[in-house]
C-alpha cells in the first residue's frame, strides 16, 4: 500500500460530491498525499514540511492580487502537494494571480463548486495515510523477524535468496563480483528466462553504491559485503514502491553479510578445541614454540616431529546441501572419517573441521621417512571411496614438513588453497597428495579465483572489453586469446587467424582502444593473460 495521491483524493466520495474542477497542475495529480490540512490563515507556510494538502474557503487570499500570488508561490516553495479551494457566494473564484502563480509552477489547485464539509475529506484521507503507515511498520516488523530467524538457524544464501523474492513479490538474483549467480529466486517466471545470459546483462547494469536502480532492464540492486563488497542482489523486475524494496534488500544483504561473517560449523567439545587450536596456528596467534607444544600435547599430539600440515577437501556430488542441519551433518561425516583414516594408519593428527566441505589437519609424522605418514594418511583416505562408493571423492592438500608445530600450522592456509585446486583438476591428473609445486599458476589462479580482490582485479583488467563484447559480439574477446597464446608475435598471430597483416593491425588497435592499453607492454600482456586465467575459471 502507498500514499494517497491527490487523483486518489479527488476521486473520493467526499471531494466528489462537492463537483471539483482542477484549475492548474492537472499534469501533477499523481503526488502523493502525506497530510491534509484545513488552513486560513496567510502564514501557514511556516508549519508545512512538505507533501501536505490544503483546504481552504479562500480567506488566505482575499488580500489582493499580489498577496494571492504570493500565498500560493510560498505553499509551492514549503513542498505542499495542492491546494483545495471552495468556492461559494463569499469567494467565487480563485484570483487570476493566484492561477498564473500555479500554473507557471505546475502547482495542482482545484476549486470545489459545492460545498461540503472539510472534516469528511480529512477523515477520509487521513485514514488511508494511517493505514499505510500502520502497514509499512507491521511490513517492516515482518522483514526484521523473518532474516533475523534466518540468521539465527545459520540459514544459507539460498534460503536468504527466497525469502527476499517472497518478500519482495519479484525474482531476486544474488552475484558475485565477476557476475556469476551464487543463488536465485525465481518468482513467476521459469528460471531459464531469468538467468539467461545473466553475465552479458549483469554487465550493462552499473554498480551502485546503495540501493537503487540501475541498467538498461530497470534493476534494483544492492551492493553485499559491509568491509569489502563481495556481491550484489538484483531485482531484476522491481515493484513501484522502491522504498519498501530498497529496506527488503538491504536488510537480505545484511543477512548475507553475516552468514558469510559466521564461523564454519564445527561439532563436539574434542574438535571444537583441536579446530580452535589450529585456526590460531594458521593465523600467527601462537607466538612461542613451548607453548604450542604444551597445547599439542595436552590435546593428545605426541610431540614427534617433524610435522606436516594437511587440508582433507571433498568433493560434492551435485550442488550440495544448502539446509544448515545437512551441512552440519555433512561436515560431522567428514570429519569423522578422516579421523577413522588417521586411526586406521596409525598416524597421530590434530583435526578441525572448516565446513561442509574441508577438514583441516595436523600430522606428527614421528620420524618416519619423508612422506611415508602422509602417503598412509591420504591412501587410507583413498581406498574408503573404493571400498564405499556412496561417499565422495578427496582432495588433499599438504604443506612442506616442518620442524616445529608452529611452522606447519603458519602452512595449513596454503594446504587449503592447494586441495582446494586439486579438487578441481581433472579425474586423470589426480594423486593421492598435492603439494604446491604440482599445480603451478594455472593452480594459483584456481584457488584464488573465489577471493573478491582477484576478482576485482580481473573485471578491472577486462570489464571494458566485456562490455563491449556483450553489445557488438565481434569476436575482440577472441582476437585477445589468440594474441596472448602466441606471446604477442603479431606475424605467428597473422598466421593462425588468417587474417591478412593490415587487417590484423586495425583489430588490434581496435582492441587497444576498447582496452586503453598498450598491447606491446610486456606487463600489460601479463597482467591482460592472469586477468584472462580468472576470467576463464570463473566461467
């Protein structure tokens, strides 16, 4: 429900009975109605605050021609949404002035013929204003209950992503920052029309700094993350009253935000301790040796170096839950089975979970030779998918051995990176471990790809060539693939686009002006190849 508009209260059975006539401003009848007020008096001006109606049997502008003129000139400077005269034997027209006022300045003023009495059209009007406000504050209480539940139960981005559309009454689209859709809403229309060629839209509609409009498709959206943005909801079909919308949006992105904030799900005192433990190692907060070998111990870590620092991905068969009960329960299973491995080969770790999906692990390797505990480790691990084929396939991701807790612990965020590209790599070049030295670049921009700022990196490289590429479609994307796969060799490029050399040079001159850079740079070719890379995994 919106504010009455002053069309709305014109059409009412009070003002209709007094036969109005709309002497000027009939073009702005579609302002909204905030208040209504019953004045005489010249100086009212000072009370309004804009959006307020008023009635009026004329006295204020009995003055004079210049006094009439000036009344209704002050009501339009104070924000009043129109002026409602009755006309009668005491004043029987507006004054000339007063209308040559309001119509220069397309200020709505409507003459009643008949009379009638004001405290109808008050009622009448104030009771739909109530109204309103009464719903907008109870919708309002209904959007603050429904996410603050769903932050509570831990929900995901897709429960989040419902509920906005359901709140909202339109298809709501979460993205990512290279304009990938993380979750939907699809509300009276098939998905497939909703998320068809999502990127190439996406693309034409700007950024924007807070909720708004935007795009050639009329978006409303919202930028997603408080410290750095990280996202953005769309809405791709937007209903007319975008304040409502906007609060709908931005109170979905807060829920996004915290979600994304809260820690992954962990179980049962015993992990809780030994993940707690690993996450200070992993980020520096255990400053002395002696220390981090005394909590080791006391959480059942023999002391037998040299210790190797291991990350346990699995990989999801489809989509994966997005329920916060099967995600726990999922991330409970997981880390239940790489402690059975690390029983079953006899090798003493530390373990904590990092989600649904990763598992990360300390290993005291004890003295054995290089290798051999993580080789056991990771083939146990192996081998329970060949002997259960319900469950999913690792990915391990080591880190080199080190001396001391503390230095393998500093390594388990880079074990995480490197399980998380060996999960992605092709069934054929798949071992039992990784380190980082088997995945090279390719493998960086993998686990990196995900990270907000590579992906601000990599739009910053490409977004003008996107752009373009999502309205002329001419094949620069393309050209730009070649270019940098023959390492910038113009006559080896000529060669395997067969294009003739003056053809090619106007293209790639084109290509320099989309881009606004300078083919020739080496450092332009480098950083244009890495932005390509992320480009390309994030497809």
């Amino acid at each position: 429900m919106a504010l009455p508009t002053l069309r709305a209260v014109l059409a009412s059975d009070a003002v209709r009975a007094a036969e109005p006539e709309v002497l000027a401003g009939s073009d702005r009848l579609d302002r909204p109605v905030r208040w209504v007020h019953v004045s005489e008096v010249r100086e009212v001006t000072g009370l309004l605050t804009g959006g307020e109606l008023l009635l009026s049997t004329g006295l204020a502008m009995r003055g004079g021609a210049r006094d009439a003129a000036a009344y209704v000139s002050e009501l339009v400077d104070a924000g009043a949404t129109g002026l409602i005269v009755e006309t009668g034997d005491g004043f029987l027209e507006v004054p000339p002035a007063a209308l040559r006022v309001a119509r220069e300045r397309r200020f709505p003023v409507i003459a009643l013929r008949r009379k009638t009495r004001f405290v109808e059209i008050t009622e009448q009007v104030h009771r739909a204003i109530v109204a309103e406000q009464y719903e907008r504050v109870d919708f309002s209480r209904r959007v603050h209950e429904r996410f603050t539940a769903l932050s509570l139960e831990g929900a995901g981005a897709q429960a989040i992503v419902e509920a906005t559309g359901e709140l909202a009454g339109s298809s709501v689209v979460l993205e990512d920052l290279s304009r990938h859709v993380v979750a939907y809403a699809a509300v009276g229309r098939p998905a497939s029309g909703l998320l068809k060629d999502w990127a190439k839209r996406s693309r034409l509609a700007a950024p924007t700094g807070a909720a708004g409009l935007t795009g050639p498709e009329g978006w409303m959206v919202t930028p997603v993350g408080l410290q750095q943005r990280w996202g953005r909801l769309v809405v791709v079909n937007p209903a007319s009253d975008q304040a409502r919308l906007a609060m709908v949006l931005e109170r979905a992105a807060q829920a996004l935000e915290l979600g994304r904030m809260a820690e992954s799900d962990r179980f049962g005192i015993t992990y809780q301790a030994q993940g707690g433990f690993l996450t200070e190692l992993a980020e520096g907060r255990v400053r002395d040796d002696a220390e981090a070998d005394a909590r080791a111990r006391s959480l059942g870590l023999p002391l037998a170096p040299p210790y190797v620092a291991v990350v346990v991905r699995a990989a999801p068969r489809g989509t994966g839950p997005s329920d916060p009960v099967a995600q726990h329960r999922r991330a409970r299973g997981l880390v239940e089975r790489v402690a059975q491995a690390s029983r079953s080969a006899r090798v003493p770790v530390l373990l904590g979970s990092l989600g649904p999906y990763e598992v990360a692990v300390l290993i005291a390797a004890g003295g054995r030779a290089e290798d051999a505990a993580l080789e056991a480790f990771a083939e146990v691990l192996h081998t329970q998918v060949v002997r259960q084929p319900e469950l999913d396939e690792v990915a391990v991701g080591a880190g080199e051995q080190a001396s001391s807790l503390r230095a393998a612990g500093a390594r388990l965020r880079h074990a995480q990176h490197v399980a998380e590209v060996a999960h992605a790599l092709p069934a054929g070049r798949r071992r039992i471990f990784f380190r980082a030295r088997d995945v090279r670049l390719r493998g960086l921009i993998a686990l990196l790809h995900d990270d907000p700022r590579v992906q601000a990196f990599a739009e910053s490289e490409l977004d003008r060539l996107l752009v373009h590429e999502a309205t002329h479609d001419d094949g620069m994307l393309a050209l730009l693939r070649q270019y940098l796969a023959v390492g910038g060799n113009k006559t080896e490029l000529a060669r395997v686009s067969h294009r003739s050399r003056p053809a090619l040079y106007k293209r790639l001159h084109r290509l320099e002006q989309i881009l606004d850079v300078d083919l020739d740079d080496p450092d332009s070719r480098l950083a244009l190849g890495v932005a390509l890379m992320v480009h390309d995994q994030r497809r």
